[in-house]
C-alpha cells in the first residue's frame, strides 16, 4: 500500500454536529423573538420555523422575515416586525459566537495528525461565505494547510461530482491512493473519492438514516479515536496519543 | 408651556458611540484577516478598509471583499481568499456581540424618564435590519415603547424630512409641543422637529464639525446627566437620580 501524505475532511457533521447547533441555534432565536413581545407559544413558532427551512433551504437569508409573514397577526400586534425578526437574527448569530464548536475529538486529531506530517485539508460541499466561517469559527485554520481548504461553491463543483476531489488532489499534488478522504456521508463523502482510488473513512457517529450501505468505505469508524487506532495499525504512521476531552491551545 | 408627554431618541452617536464601535470592530477584522494568513502591513489593509467604507457606503454588504480585491496578490499567496474575507467579518461580528454598548448614562437616562411615565421611542437614519440589530444589541428594547420604534427605511421618509417626525408623532397620538427630539446632528435631529414645534435637546459629545450652527435647538447638552437635569428644571419632571456608571439591569 502507498503511505498516506494527506487526509481530507467533510466538515458538516464530520467535524462538527451540525444538528445540534442549528436546533440550538434555532431554539435560542425563537425565545429571543418571544421575549421581544411576539405573542406565541415556543413550539408553535419552532415548528413554522423547521417548515420555512425545509421549504426555503437551509441557505436562505431571510428565514426570519418569511416566518413572521406566516405566523397570525393577532400574535404581532403592538410590536414593531422589524425588532423581533432582529431579535431572532442576533439570538442566532450570538448562538455561532459561543456554541460553534468542534466534536471534542477533532481538533486534537487533527493535531495529532499534522504532528506526523500529513497534508490536512478540507472538502465541503456549501456556500464559500458560509463554509469560510464555519471553518474560522470552528478553530480549523491552524490545524489545516492554507492550500488545502476546498469549498464546492469556489471551485464551481458540488458534491457528489467526484472531479471536486479530483481537483482538490490536483491542487495539493498528491496521488489519489496517497490521500485520504473522511465524512459521513456514503453518497457524498466516501462513493465519489473512492472512485478515484482514493483511502476512505466513513465517520458515522451523526450518521442519517437512508444512506445506501453497498458503498462500501475503507474504514468505518466511530469517532476519530478509533480513526487514530486506524492510521497508526494500518498506515503505519506513529500518530501521538491525544485527550479528547481536551481541545488544543486550551492545553 | 405644554407638559411633555414624549421623548424620542437618534440612535447613532446620540445612544451610542458610533465611531468608537466601528474602529474598534474594523481593526478587530483588519488584524483577524492578518492572522489568518494576509501578508501585509496592519495600517495599510486599514486604511483601504476605510477608503472601501467611503466609496461605497457604510451600509454595502461586501466591505472585506471588495477591500481584497484591491490588495496586492503578493499578500494574498498561499491563502485562500475566501478564510481572509470570513476571519474579517467573524471579527467584526464578534465585536458587535461583545462591544455594541449604550453611553454609559443612557439606559439609566431611559430607565429614570420612564418611570416618571414619559413615553419613549428612537426616530433612527438607515437600513431596517441594521437599525433593529443596534437596538436590539444596545439592549435599548426594554426601555423603549414597542409602538414608538421609527426607522426611516421602515417608514420609506429618510431624515432629514420633517414628515418622519410627523409620521412618529401621529402613530404615538402626541402634539408636537408636547414631545422631545434628542440627537447629535443640527440639520438631522433638530431642524426638522424644531420646524414642527417640537422641543428638541442637542447633545453635542459626539458632534461633528462643521455643522450649521444657525440652528438653534431648545437645549444645547453635554450628556444624559445634563439633559435630566434640563428635564427637572424647565419640564417640571421629578426624574429620580441615576448612577451612570452601572447600567440598568446590572445593579
């Protein structure tokens, strides 16, 4: 087998959980709009919420303003629309500020990976805005090299076209069998590269449903404890041990 | 003389230091873009910042974009453009979550006008969702009649026209001479309610120069401090004391 020389990330529920933030994101700036004089129950205001994402896409930029258009005047009276839409928008932003967060285990895997020498980057299927500041929010910029960071909608190539990693092995000049690329989709993150010959992981602790298992990764593993176990048996690389409850710079 | 019944606030520079906040957030993003990879001296991406925000209003949306379109591709080599512009707005933002903050003096101005049982409202300049955001940010919503929130994009009447003082004082059911305007610029705050008859209060910590001094406001005051002592002395008003160093809610 080719020794490894880079490994790539899917970003959205591989390093991070990405339900978990949005429902808390979500939660927060429905409080936020009925503290400002929306008068409304919570669940029913959360569930025309969840509706206005499905239908308009989570990339949407008008969420809130399309919710307050569908919820009963009756419940807006003697409120000015403007201030509790702004309300939800900073309640949410706030929410990125703080609650953002890497899975435990990411950064220091990818710390521990550097550490050995390997090319880290990222492949992510989104808007460039939105995955640039998921990346910087997340802590990802020191443990990932600048010329390794690959967002579909920059190159003009969305998941699952596999010339997105093709293009990304272009621009590191790494072999296919000498990369690795991880995520948790099968149809997204594990068919495409492996068309290429790249190694794969699929990560499946967030894992959906419906997702078509005759696609068959390199390594399936739970977390990126058992994705170390892997590099260090398999690929022979002399990967430290890292604490996962630990996130680096906070060491 | 007519008792006062109402007293409505400018936002920008009157509430807050507007200054103040965006040099604090523009450095923040200039030095945030510099760590994430941009090679070139801090007070030179600052400064084509500031030409940026000139040219194209401090309301565009695409500030750090366009300000790297115009930096030397040297600084830019080995970086992704994208990681640059979302370090900028990420710094940016989180000085608005942590540094947006009222003079010291003004919600405990707010909180003492309130409880004499004068209603109190903003007659704010700009784009709606920017406005709402300072107001919500501030923290100034508590404090505020929710039927008293005029923002002129919201109105469609742009100060300096009288009509949007008109517009604030028909929706809340006041005479003009029985309402106050409170703001920092001569021609934007205070001709055009004086014009209708209202009492109007300058508040000139923050003014600018060259401003038209031939307007004459009914009061001329350094700070909140002043202006409540205006209100006991010529309004009659039993405005309790205030402690402007601690703001409501942190007592």
């Amino acid at each position: 087998m080719e020794p490894l020389r880079a490994i790539l990330f899917d970003i959205d529920d591989t390093l991070f959980s990405t339900t978990t933030f949005a429902t808390k994101a979500r939660r927060n700036a429905v409080r936020a709009m009925l503290r400002a004089g929306l008068k409304m129950e919570e669940e029913a205001v959360y569930s025309e919420l969840q509706e206005v994402i499905r239908e308009f896409s989570s990339n949407y930029s008008q969420h809130f303003d399309k919710l307050l258009m569908r919820l009963p005047l009756a419940a807006q009276v003697g409120t000015n629309p403007a201030l509790i839409v702004a309300s939800g928008v900073a309640a949410y932003h706030d929410t990125k500020f703080r609650d953002l967060l890497p899975f435990a285990d990411a950064l220091p895997f990818l710390k521990a990976v550097r550490s050995v020498g390997l090319i880290t980057g990222v492949v992510t299927h989104g808007l460039t805005a939105k995955q640039a500041e998921k990346i910087v929010r997340l802590g990802l910029l020191p443990y990932l090299n600048p010329n390794a960071i690959f967002i579909s909608d920059q190159l003009g190539i969305a998941k699952p076209n596999a010339k997105l990693y093709q293009a990304a092995l272009r621009a590191i000049g790494v072999a296919p069998g000498e990369a690795m690329h991880v995520g948790d989709s099968l149809s997204h993150d594990i068919a495409p590269p492996k068309s290429l010959g790249m190694r794969t992981a699929w990560i499946y602790r967030t894992a959906r449903e419906g997702q078509d298992l005759a696609i068959k990764p390199s390594h399936r593993v739970q977390d990126f404890k058992e994705l170390a176990q892997v590099l260090r048996k398999e690929y022979d690389l002399d990967l430290p041990q890292f604490d996962a409850s630990v996130a680096p710079g906070q060491e």
